[in-house]
C-alpha cells in the first residue's frame, strides 16, 4: 500500500477531492471512507457520484437506512452505508460481490465489515482540522498511481490558470490516452489531453517493442508538432494553451462535440464529401518532415517504412488467425504471408508519399457548420501521423472502421477526392487506386488483429462488433489484381471462403 496526505482547507476541496477520484477511479475499486460524523464522508460521495454521472443536481439520498444505494452511470458505483450493519455476512445478501465486480463500491463506515471488505482497497481516511479536513489516501499501487496522476492534472490546470475547474470525463479507451472536458469560469470549455508516455511492451525485433516498430507516438510531443503543422498549413486543429511535456499533459482548444455521423450513427454524405477535399488539399501540399516545437525540441515525422507496414499486419496472424480457427499460423504460413507483403511494400515505394493523419475516420473528424469550406472539418488524435502513401487517409475515410460506408458513398468519396486532386495539380490516378486497394487491405488486416487484441489481451471484447464490416472491407480491398497473392493466401489460410473473395 502506498499514502499520501493532503489538506482540504474547506468543503469545496472536499468536493473537489470527489471529482478527481472520480476520474481516476475504474470498475473493481473498493472506497472505504473511514472518519467520525462530519467529517466529510458524505460530501465525498455526493461529489463522486455527481461527477461521474456528469450531473451537479444529481440526488443523492444517504443509504443509512437502506445500506446501499446503486447507481447506473458511465462506471456503476453502489453507495454503501454500513453504520447499522448487523454482522459483516449480510454484505452479502446486500450484492456487494455483484457491484464490485461490474463497477466502483464506495463504503462508509468500512470498520462494520473489515474482514468481508477486500484487502487491497483503497481507503480515505478524513478527520477535523482547523476549519478544513485532513484526508489521508491509501491504495495498492496502480490504484495510487491513478490516483496521483488525476492529481497531477489538477494541479497543471491551477498553473494553466484554471484552479478550480469542473472536469469530466470525456473519452478513453483503446489507447494510454485520456480526454477530459474542462469548464472553468469566464474561460471558454477546453479540453484535458491525458497522454502519459507509452510503457515499453515486449521486445519484438531488433531489440524494439511495438509501438517503436510500428512508430506509434510514445509521449505528446508529436501531437504538439503537428497540431502546428496543420494549422500553419491552414487546417483546423486545436490550438494549444497549456503543456508540460514531461507529464504528458496538454490543455488544448475544443472544437465541438459534432462529428460527421447523423444521430442513429450513419455517415453523412455532405461531411464526408468535404473530408475526402481536405485529404485532397492536405496531399497537395510539399511534404515537411521536421517540426521544431521549442528550443532543442524537434519531432520528425517518421516515415510509414516497410517496417511499420509489416509490423502492423502481423496483426492478423498473430492475433486473428489463431483466434478464428483455434491454432496459430504455420511457420510456413508465415513466411509465405510476409513475402506476400514484402513484394506489396516493393510496389508502394515507387507511390506518391505525404503526411499521413493515419486515423482519419469518423472519431477524430469533427463538424464545425458555423464555418464555410475547410473551415468545417476539425482535425483530432493525429498524433500517430507519419510520411507514407497518401491512399492510405482515403482508406480510413472511404472504409471508416467504425461504421459502414456503402459502395455508392464509397465511389463518390473516391471520385471526390481524384477529381480535387487533379484541380490542385499533378495526379497519377492509376498509381493512386492501386495503391489505395494495397492500402486498404494492410489496415484491414491490422484492424482484425486489433479488435481480436484488445478483446483478448485488454478485456475490450466491445470492439469486436467492427469484426464483420472489416472483412467486408478487406474482401472489397482483394478486388485490385494487384492484391491476388494475398487473396489467394486468405482463401488456403481459411480466413476468406473462396466465394466470398471473388
């Protein structure tokens, strides 16, 4: 176990305590609040459960009576109150085990039930001090850090000039990174950009882990680089007010919550349509590989090599191929799948290359119908941009991992695209669709890898939903006779069934 102990000078610290546990807090975590009546016990909860529920008139009615009082927000959070427990066994017939396991226990009075209550929970201790409180925070070691890391945030705000914002959870899943919305008073709504530096994963090749093969950005620099980069370039993405790039904490502009799907989730032609011109003029444009973010402080953008390529489509079979048919690939299976793809890198080396935004989908493409042309398509969560074959944007945007673009959408974004391209300049539209094809297929072999990954590995079984629609786009991608070998290779590994590659 691990402690710190820190003042709350009044009861809007205590409050404010509250919100930022309720960021770093995740469901499995047991709370005991311990301390004498008035010490603040309740006005923790009430803060933590509003703050999770993003709601400041939330009821919450004390369970003194009734013992626990269950609450169904973004993380499930059960209030118990064990003053009038009998006997620690009634915890039981109370649901305890039931709550902890699909979301966050806070329990009062905790001394009730020490020995029926986890051992490694976290614990708040609070007593009377002065006019304030003292809390004391215990917790086992990820908790703690969790903990120290919500803390850390609250603390680059009060020096961003933003002590006592309302934060609120906003987005985080797949990634180490985190997104909060910050509200503070007379300042317009901001956004928390959590990105803590990757941890190193398991050595791969050449003595580098993944995210070093497949250049995937390990701290927030390269965000900062090309934000910049974009918007000397005339694209929207946030402008920057605050960073400490040690911690990885970046307060950025909020360009809206509006994306290019309508209300049920579809794709809207019109905001697609002017994606795939903004990937046309972004293309246009000369490449620019270093950007100088501060003194002694440049990010050059790495290049989409035959590395990262090849890295990323492993994916597939050493992820998706042993899930699907319950045994993993062959050494000659491999072998012949990464020769494949060599002789497919040999072909893109002689494409058009540019910068890469690598996720240009529907979640990091925002709305902004206030503005007019260009103006209207905010960029986001580029970090991870390289240098590679500029089809490679189009076959995020065309076949969007998260939602079905039919074919008539698809061929108007295609055409959409090639048409703005030969406005702006020189365009090879031969090279530029068998690229786009070769493209498509290495991001949907990566994107079955991951979904089957972040279900097996990271206990997200919710992504698997894409699974269905990324084989749909993966056979559309086999079209291009280019891409036969791999087809072919597909079909005898029993991950395509021969009619359906046709």
């Amino acid at each position: 176990m691990r402690s710190l102990d820190r003042l709350l000078k009044d009861e809007a610290a205590t409050i404010e305590l509250g919100e930022d546990l309720a960021l770093a807090l995740k469901a499995g975590d047991c709370v005991g609040l311990s301390g004498d009546l008035g010490a603040g016990k309740s006005t923790f909860a009430r803060a933590f459960l509003r703050a999770m529920a993003d709601d400041t008139a939330l009821e919450v009615p004390s369970p003194t009576f009734t013992l626990v009082q269950s609450y169904e927000l973004r993380v499930p959070v059960a209030h118990f109150d064990l003053y009038r427990l009998g006997d620690a066994s009634e915890l039981t017939e109370l649901g305890f085990d039931e709550a902890l396991s699909e979301g966050i226990c806070l329990v009062e009075w905790p001394e009730k039930a020490e020995g029926a209550l986890p051992a490694d929970r976290i614990t708040l201790t609070l007593a009377h001090e002065g006019d304030g409180r003292r809390v004391r925070i215990s917790a086992p070691a990820g908790a703690f850090e969790r903990i120290t890391r919500s803390l850390a945030i609250r603390a680059f705000l009060a020096d961003a000039g933003r002590p006592h914002a309302r934060r609120r959870h906003l987005s985080g899943d797949a990634s180490v990174r985190a997104y909060e919305r910050i509200h503070a008073q007379n300042a317009p709504t901001t956004i928390l950009m959590d990105a803590p530096r990757h941890r190193p994963g398991a050595i791969l090749q050449g003595g580098k882990y993944y995210q070093q093969l497949a250049h995937i950005a390990e701290d927030a620099v390269p965000f900062v680089a090309v934000s910049e980069l974009l918007r000397r370039r005339g694209f929207v993405a946030p402008a920057i007010f605050a960073r400490d790039l040690d911690q990885g904490l970046l307060l950025i502009e909020d360009l809206g919550s509006e994306g290019i799907l309508d209300a049920e989730g579809r794709p809207i032609a019109e905001r697609y349509l002017e994606s795939a011109r903004l990937l046309a003029h972004l293309h246009a444009q000369p490449t620019e590989r270093a950007v100088a973010i501060a003194e002694g402080i440049v990010h050059h953008i790495p290049e989409f090599d035959r590395t990262a390529i090849k890295i990323e489509t492993s994916l597939l079979i050493d992820w998706y191929l042993p899930w699907q048919r319950g045994a993993p690939a062959s050494e000659t299976e491999r072998s012949e799948y990464f020769a494949i793809w060599d002789q497919l890198v040999d072909i893109l080396c002689g494409g058009e290359k540019n910068l890469l935004l690598r996720d240009f989908h529907s979640p990091n493409v925002l709305w902004r119908g206030d503005r007019g042309g260009l103006d209207r398509i905010g960029l986001i969560d580029f970090q991870d941009a390289m240098i590679g074959p500029t089809a490679y944007d189009v076959a995020s945007l065309v076949q969007d991992a998260r939602v079905t673009i039919d074919t008539d959408l698809a061929a108007r974004l295609m055409d959409g695209y090639m048409s703005e391209r030969k406005v702006l300049g020189s365009f090879d539209e031969t090279a530029f669709l068998r690229d786009w094809h070769l493209m498509a297929a290495q991001r949907n072999c990566k994107l079955a890898g991951i979904w089957v990954r972040l279900m097996q590995r990271d206990g997200k079984p919710g992504y698997m939903k894409h699974m269905p629609r990324t084989f749909t786009y993966l056979q559309q991608a086999l079209g291009h006779e280019v891409l036969t070998p791999l087809r072919e290779w597909c079909i005898k590994a029993g991950i395509l069934a021969p009619e359906s590659a046709n």
